[in-house]
C-alpha cells in the first residue's frame, strides 16, 4: 500500500510527534509499505492516510478525504488532540468524525473518546528498545533525567524545583535535555540553573545521546499536564528505567493506576517526597523497576509492527458486521407486545432487558462498582482463579459470552486463552448495540489477532438460534443474569442453548446464591441512588421507543427479598395519581399512588435448587466454583451425549408432540400434569420454594400491592 503519514510540527523540532512519524514509516516500510511523510497532505496518489493529531492535521484529512474518496482515513491521537482539543476543537471532532480508525497510545484513551466512535478506535502502545552496547552507570550522584521541550504542557521546570527542596546532604541531581521553544524558556532554565545546583539543562541533544542519557539514570520523571503515551515512558521502560511521573491519564493508561511512582500534576512537594525514596529505599527503587520490567512487552517493536500489520489488513478487508435479530420495525413491534401483556396483566411488569439502552448500560457498569454491590468482585475473583482450569477443560475454538455489556470479565478467559492457545473468534451476545460496539473496540484493542463479532438480540426470546451450531464453543453467562429469568423459564432457556452446542462443548454460568437478606437488600438499594435511577430509566427506554409519557421522577424505587421465592424483586412504586398513553403499544394506562410495577427479579440459587431445573435440558453439570464465603458461584455446564427427555419443558410441547393448536384437550391436561411435576420435583428440592403462592417479604409482612390500572386499549 502507499501510505502517506502526515506528522505537522515546526521543522527541524524533534518533537515526540516526529519521532512517532519516524518510526511508524520505518515500520511500515519493513511491512513492504510505500511510506511518504509529510507536514500536510500534499495531494498525491495514496491507499491510505494516517494523520498525527486530530485537530493540527485536520486540513490534511479533509484535503485526503475529498481527493481520494473510499481510501481509508486514520487519525492517531497523541495528546494535546485527545485530552483537550476533543472538547474545545470543531476540527478536531470533525476529524474524528471523518476517519475510519483512530489510533490510541494507549487504552485509557478510550475513555475520552464520544461513545458512538470508541467502536473504530485500536489501540497501539509505541515501542522502544535499549541503546546498543554498554551503557557505564553514574555511581556517584543520584542522577535523575528529565527528556522534555520546555512547553508549558510539560511543566519542564518542576523537577528542579522538587530538587530544590532536598536536604544539603542529597546527592540529587536532574539533568534535562530538551530544547526551548520560546526565548522567555530558554531563560527561565537558564535562572533555575544558576540558583539552582541540583539543576543541569543541556538543551536539545540527539536522539541517540538522550536514550542513552535515560539508559545511564537513576529514575526518569514526566511531570507534564498531558501526554496521549508519551515516548519518553516507552523508552523508560525499554531501558528498565524506574519512572516518576505525574498522576495524567496518557501515563495511567500505560503503568496502571497502582503504578506506586506517581505524584499529581503541579505538586512539588509530592515529587520531592518521591524523590526522597527512590534515592533512600533501594526497595521503592527496586520495586519501580521490577514493575517497570514487567511492562517491557508492550512496547516491543515486533507488538507495534504486528498491530499496524493488523490494522492495515483491517482496513483492506470489509469490516465484521454486527448481526441483528430482526430490523428496527421488528424489534419495536415486538417490544409494543411485550410491553402490552406486561402492563395489563394482574401484576403490571416490565421486560428487564429494557433496561439496557445507552444509559441503562452505563448505569449498570456503574452499580457493578458501587461498595454495597458484591457480585462483580466476586465474581471476578473467582474468575480469576478458575480462568486456566475452565479453559483447560473445555479447550474452546471460539467463546459466546450472553449478554455481554461492556466485556469486562471475558478478559480473564481470553488472557487464559492467549497462553493456551488454539481460541479463534469471540461472539458477543447482547440487546444493546453500542456496549458490544464499545467492548468490540476494547478487546480489539488488547487482543488484535481474534476474530470478533457481535449479535443484538435477546438470548432469552429465542435469537439464539442466530448463533447457529458450532464446533469448540464455549458460552459463557456472566452476572447472575440468569436469575432475572423466572425459575421456570430457565429449562427453556437451556434447552435453546442446547441446540447452539455440539458434543464436547461447555456452559459457564454465574449464579448469586441464597445469603444473608441484609446484603441482598443493601446491594438493590444502594446509599447512592444509582440503581434506583436504573430501574427508572426502564420508563424512559419505553417512552424513547414506543412513544410514551412515562414521568419517571413519578415513581419510586423499590427492592425486597421475597424469602420464599428466593429472589429479589424490584418495582417502581407510583408516587401519585397518573395517566399514561403508550401510542405505539396502544395502550392508556391509569395509576393510583402506590401501584406498582414490577420491573426485574433476580433469583438466589443454591446447587441442589439450580442442579433441580437441570433434567430436560440437555445439560449436566460438571464443575461447582464459589468463593470462601459462598456469596456467588459459577457452574460449568455440558451437554449430555444424550438429551435427557424426561421432564418436558415448562410451556413447551415435546418434539414428539402435535403443535399445540391441534392437540387434544386429554393432551393438553396432560401435558399440564407432567409440568405440575416438574415444577414439583424442583420445590422438593429448593429450599425456600420459589413456586409458593405465599406472598410474603422477608420481614414476614405481606408484599407491598400492585396497582391495577385501567386499561383502554387503542
């Protein structure tokens, strides 16, 4: 391909930009690449353009876009553009707008980017590799270096100033190379220099002699305000250099947030305190390198040339379609019935995966990480720990997770996958389109070689058969999601997957067990709110796709556990006297103050009462994970070799079986006595019964009342 990489900056400065440039056309030329670099896209013939800064290199983009029509665009964001200009800049979003993929530095990255574009962002660490021959070690002074222009987003001069402040008896030194942009920086440093000794400004040097200047040092500090993932850090860790640097996203998103060097931006005495460490604890400073070691991967050469291999092929090839369960006039007229029988039966309910808009999706990753919510963590933890052996047994070829969100916890299947070996593709499963667009775009991201793609489509309501059958697959539930499905529709459900899996196959699923009913109730009412302003976003999902009135600050919050059933029930309570029009459900619904609608249940399982809905399915259970304190627990489920067929499933005739509108009323009758025992069999089993006609909450009062609005259809 010819590639023409736009790099503007002013000539004869080695910015960090520049140097980008540099190396990404030396890499692309080892690639077989035609590269040509340039300050501005100068209008000849190319395949693609990558263009450095969003908002600077935004003539070259449009100038691209309008000469060569249907050639791809790539913007890489590489710090004033990512963390400034997004939200001041039309021209930078514009360009963002334009391009077909952006590139990060690194994956925090992600974050600042608007949602809708996060889906063609990748993420690229840049490389650097250690100065040939031996480098001699300064053994005499705490020598520490600082690699920066003096720009004021550098905050060139605070290392000086923290060095200042060590005592007499210090043998702290800074050495900063790096050349002054203006004459009032180049003076500034020139003052700092002459009061200060701890201070040595040597002004710009060559590329070689600053590597090898970092390679000989004690410790590297970065104080700027904003970096996009600076060179410098990647040079730092390729030379196995302990890094001091100031609390920003660009450097959270290469060390980590518990990187143990960082100081926040402008806090003089914070670094100083740093630099009292590194140069009294050997531990802090062995512990600043070790870490540092730990990270050398992400910045090997052969990672970034193989990312741009890979996204240059991505470019050349037609992008993975997300595929849907039917067209937005099928998904909306099925929502209209659902929400129609929900809301005009005796016990007014709402489907829970409406929830999940755009805002629904964000405020669940936000209950997930609230304090009074523990199954996330404790289902990560044990994910943690049983990842290897579940990817040992099962051995998968291609991984389905149901419902999916924004793919947090699949990752620790996929690290496990990566040193096994052998997994090819992953399909995420969910009703939101853009939180698999988003997870698409993270995991593409940390793991470029595997085939992703994307199903929106309700893995309860039948759209599995969407996944079709195949080979080496394992699926994987996450969340205790299972438990918003009523204990009798979960064989159903079960029995679909079934047909998704071939011998040898597997079945992950979270499960929230049966506890203690203070931290069940904490964990739907959290101090903070944000679950109730989850339920309520359900009334706004409904009046964004089927034209309703729904006035949600109307409703209250409300969760209980029902002891007896075993689940938590969440509903929103009207606050006053209300009528609402639903046009595309046709519905005209009246409320009373204190009717209820019921808007999830969550059921608590133990193993003997989720092993009891098991026999029909297809599926027996292999492996039983939980925690030490038995708070949640993750089954791993197979099919059996052969179906076992003797319980019918709830609702559903056998295969055997007429369809049910020519079925006689004996088989009918008796089609409802063998579920009469199977539900039977289970509430044997299942301690409490979750079938009771017992309405009773767990403070033994009796349930708070639905409402029974009057109904007018159309």
């Amino acid at each position: 391909m010819r590639v023409a990489l736009v790099s503007p900056g002013r000539p004869g400065l080695d910015t960090g930009n520049q140097v980008t440039a540099r190396r990404w056309g030396g890499l692309l030329r080892k690639l077989g690449h035609r590269v040509t670099i340039q300050p501005e896209y100068d209008g000849r013939a190319a395949d693609v353009l990558v263009a450095l800064h969003a908002r600077k290199s935004f003539p070259s983009v449009v100038r691209f876009r309008r000469a060569r029509p249907g050639r791809p665009v790539v913007v890489a964001l590489t710090g004033t553009d990512l963390y400034g200009d997004l939200r001041t800049s039309a021209r930078a979003r514009r360009s963002l707008e334009i391009a077909d993929r952006l590139v990060l530095l690194q994956p925090a990255g992600l974050d600042e980017l608007p949602p809708a574009l996060r889906a063609k962002a990748r993420v690229i660490h840049q490389s650097a590799t250690r100065p040939r021959g031996r480098v001699p070690s300064q053994k005499e002074e705490f020598e520490v270096v600082v690699l920066a222009h003096l720009r004021p987003v550098k905050d060139p001069l605070r290392a000086a100033a923290a060095a200042g402040l060590r005592p007499a008896s210090s043998r702290l030194r800074v050495l900063h190379a790096g050349a002054a942009l203006t004459p009032q920086a180049a003076r500034a440093a020139r003052r700092e220099q002459a009061r200060n000794p701890r201070y040595r400004w040597l002004g710009p040097l060559p590329r070689g002699r600053a590597l090898r200047l970092l390679a000989r040092s004690r410790a590297l500090v970065v104080s700027s305000e904003i970096e996009g993932g600076a060179n410098v850090v990647s040079e730092a860790l390729a030379c196995a250099v302990p890094i001091l640097c100031s609390r920003i996203p660009g450097s959270i998103g290469i060390l980590g947030p518990d990187h143990p060097g960082y100081f926040e931006v402008g806090d003089t005495e914070g670094l100083a305190a740093l630099l009292a460490r590194a140069e009294e604890d050997p531990a802090f400073l062995a512990d600043l390198r070790r870490r540092g070691r730990s990270l050398a991967t992400l910045v090997s050469p052969a990672r970034e040339r193989d990312s741009w291999r890979r996204l240059l092929r991505e470019l050349s090839r037609p992008p993975v379609v997300i595929a849907h369960a039917g067209g937005p006039a099928d998904l909306v007229a099925r929502m209209a019935e659902e929400v129609r029988v929900g809301l005009t039966h005796p016990l007014p309910s709402l489907p829970c995966k409406y929830f999940y808009d755009d805002r629904g999706s964000e405020l669940f990753d936000a209950i997930t990480r609230l304090p009074e919510y523990y199954q996330t963590r404790t289902e990560e933890r044990i994910l943690e720990r049983i990842a290897a052996d579940v990817i040992a047994r099962t051995r998968p070829r291609e991984i389905v997770e149901l419902g999916s969100g924004l793919g947090r916890k699949i990752r620790l299947l996929l690290e496990a996958a990566r040193g096994a070996g052998g997994l090819e593709r992953v399909i995420l499963f969910d009703v939101n389109e853009r939180s698999i667009e988003e997870a698409r775009a993270r995991l593409l991201a940390d793991y470029p070689g595997l085939e992703l793609g994307g199903i929106v489509g309700d893995f309860a309501s039948g759209d599995l058969d969407l996944l079709g059958r195949s080979k080496g697959r394992l699926a994987v539930l996450f969340a205790g999601t299972i438990g918003n499905l009523h204990p009798s529709e979960v064989p159903v459900f079960l029995r679909g997957l079934h047909r998704c899996l071939a011998p040898g196959d597997a079945f992950l699923v979270g499960l929230d067990l049966v506890k203690d009913e203070g931290r069940l109730h904490a964990a739907y009412n959290d101090a903070a709110g944000v679950t109730a302003d989850f339920n309520r976003n359900i009334l706004r999902v409904v009046n964004q796709r089927l034209e309703g009135d729904f006035d949600p600050a109307a409703f209250e919050h409300v969760a209980f556990y029902d002891r007896e059933r075993a689940w938590i029930e969440m509903r929103l309570r009207a606050r006053r006297r209300l009528e609402v029009r639903i046009r595309r459900a046709g519905l005209r619904l009246r409320y009373e103050a204190g009717d209820e609608i019921r808007t999830e249940i969550s059921c608590k399982y133990t193993r003997a009462s989720f092993d009891a809905l098991l026999p029909g399915t297809g599926f027996r259970s292999e492996e039983w994970y939980t925690d030490g304190d038995r708070l949640f627990a993750l089954a791993l489920l197979r099919p059996s070799p052969r179906q076992d067929s003797r319980l019918p499933l709830p609702g559903r005739p056998r295969e055997a079986d007429p369809p049910p509108a020519r079925q006689a009323k004996g088989s009918r009758r008796l089609r409802k006595s063998n579920l009469r025992k199977s539900v039977s069999r289970v509430n044997r089993v299942r301690t409490p019964c979750c079938f009771s006609r017992a309405a009773r909450c767990a403070s033994g009062t009796r349930l708070p009342r639905t409402g029974k609005p009057l109904v007018t259809s159309r």
